[in-house]
C-alpha cells in the first residue's frame, strides 16, 4: 500500500441543526493511512460534530465523506466495521471489572471467546492495566478509565480510531502518559488516528498533521512545524504606560516585520529574531520617550498560530472544562 493512502476523504462537508445552527461550514480534508491528524479547536468549533459524521452517528447535511473507502452516509454498517470511538465521556461500565468490559466490547463485535480473552488481555497489558484487570471500574482514577476505553476501542482492530477530546478533564501529568500510549499503539498497531483537542500542547507533541477549525471551518491545515512557520519568526508584545500610538515607531526598527497594536498600550510583533531585537525595542521606546511597563518573548507556538490566523486566542476559549467537571460530579453524585 502507498504511503500516501487516503483513509478518510472529506469534502464539502456541511452539517446545520434544525435548519438554523450551521455547526459545520463546507470543510474539506484528507487523512493518510497511518498518520496522526488533529482537529484543533476551542469547544463549539465543529470538531465533534465533524467526528459524529464521520463515525456515521450524525447524517451530512451536504457533501461527501469517506472512510476506509466508504461513504458514510450510503454504506455507514461497512464504516463502522473498519473503525473505533473514544467519545468525550466515559462509556465504561462501572459495575463491571476492567476484564468484563473488555470482554462485553469484543461480545458486541461478535468476537469468539477465545480470541477475545486473548485480545483483552493483550490490550490491557498495553496500558499497563493488568493487574487492575479484576477490579471494578468505579474503583479506576480518570486516567485508568480514559486508558481502559482506549483500549476497549481497540478490541475489534480498527482500521481507523477517532479518539474525541482523549485527555479532557485529565492532570498534567496523566494527560502525558495517555498520550504516550497514544503513540505506542500507533506504532504497535499502526493504526490510523482522528483526534480532535482544544489543548495546543497535545496537537503539537501528537500530530503529524493539524487541521485548525474555528467557527465551523477549516483555517489552515499542515504539520505542527509548518503552522509555526507561518509566523515568520519569534513572537515579542510589548506594553508601555503611555496612551499614545506607536506602531509606526516600532514598525521602522531593522528586523521587526510586523506590528499589531492588540489594545491602548500593548504590541504585538513578528521579529526576525527576538533575541537580538528586544533591546533595540526596548532602546528605541525610551529615547521617544516613552516607558516600558511589560515585555514578553516566545519562539511560535501553535497558540500563536491561532491568534494569528482568528484574531484570538485559542486558550481565551477553553471554558468547556468547566462544565465537563461539573457535569462529572454530578453523574458521580446521583449514584
């Protein structure tokens, strides 16, 4: 097979609820055979609505969607046999052991006993959940349970895994070892992954290639490197006490090459190289004879990549979270 396989083709693909809400605007990619791709976005962009599509879940208002060969809409049973989901929410059964869960998901494909005892155990092993394998899943910390799902996904063996948020709700430092056995199952089963995250840290360490969505539409799509590249340059702002407009001062130092003026007093710049430019910035505000209050430097970064390309930024619409650890305690609660 090419390299190059495309196992999921999206084109023009639109989804609006109830004729009013045009959650989906016309977007078209391609996912290779073997690579990691990412949605990223903040919550409300279209990223899961795009998912729910492509697993067959919702029905395409217009345009085509394919995977592994198949139009989701005209043959969505022979779609869903080549793939798996890790939804947002825990899907586990709580009541049951790690084993039984495992065991129930391969019942639903039809596995035969035997291969799937196999199977399950092998996967379990994979994420280091063997020897809680016996234990009730209400016993599991988030991390165990995101783990576990992962690998109940992987009982059938997809072709295609679409893993929807994969991390969301999780610590630091869980959320780095999930991904860690996101990769190792890359490798080991090379599969093909669709995630969709709001966290840049995760498309960035994970993707191979990155679509950003906003608003229901594709923005740019390309490898974490090649987004980063679209800025040109290291990232300065700086913010001085004065009211007065000074973008044209800034905008003629040797090396700047770009100046937004994001509020009454604060600049943002692209510079060629943000270690050699901040003191001649810096040098140049004071003989006008203004006075720098704050000045910050950072090298690209996909949040930078978003602000560029939405005018926002992407952490300035994370508040999703929130109401997805209130809607945990809640289910929590009711037992």
């Amino acid at each position: 097979m090419s390299e190059r396989e495309v196992i999921i083709k999206v084109r023009n693909l639109e989804k609006i609820y109830n004729g009013v809400v045009h959650a989906v605007k016309g977007i078209s990619f391609d996912v290779y055979r073997g690579e990691i791709f990412g949605l990223l976005g903040p919550n409300g962009a279209g990223k899961s609505t795009t998912i729910k599509m492509l697993t067959t879940v919702l029905k395409p208002t217009s345009g085509i969607a394919e995977v592994c060969g198949y139009d989701v809409a005209k043959h969505p049973v022979e779609v869903r046999r080549c793939i798996s989901v890790v939804p947002q929410e825990y899907t586990s059964d709580e009541d049951l052991t790690g084993f039984e869960n495992m065991m129930l998901m391969a019942s639903l494909y039809g596995i035969p006993k035997a291969e799937a005892e196999k199977r399950a155990w092998e996967l379990l092993e994979m994420v280091n959940l063997k020897d809680a394998a016996n234990r009730k899943v209400e016993t599991y910390s988030g991390g165990m349970r995101r783990r576990l799902e992962i690998a109940m996904s992987l009982i059938n063996r997809p072709k295609v895994l679409f893993l929807d948020e994969p991390t969301l709700g999780l610590d630091v430092q869980t959320r780095a070892a999930i991904w860690e056995y996101i990769r190792k199952l890359k490798e080991e089963y090379d599969i093909t992954i669709l995630l969709t995250t709001h966290y840049m840290e995760e498309a960035d360490s994970l993707c191979n290639r990155i679509a950003i969505i906003d608003h229901g539409k594709i923005v740019k799509i390309g490898s974490p490197d090649e987004l980063k590249a679209l800025l040109g340059g290291d990232i300065i702002e700086i913010s001085i006490a004065e009211k007065e407009d000074i973008s044209e001062i800034l905008s003629k130092i040797p090396a700047v090459r770009e100046v937004k003026k994001l509020d009454t007093s604060t600049y943002r710049m692209k510079v060629e190289s943000g270690e050699k430019v901040a003191p001649q910035i810096i040098e140049t505000i004071l003989q006008r004879g203004f006075h720098v209050i704050k000045l910050s430097m950072a090298k690209p970064t996909l949040d930078e990549v978003y602000l560029e390309l939405t005018g926002r930024s992407l952490r300035d619409e994370e508040g999703g979270e929130d109401m997805w650890r209130l809607r945990m305690t809640l289910r929590r609660a009711r037992r």
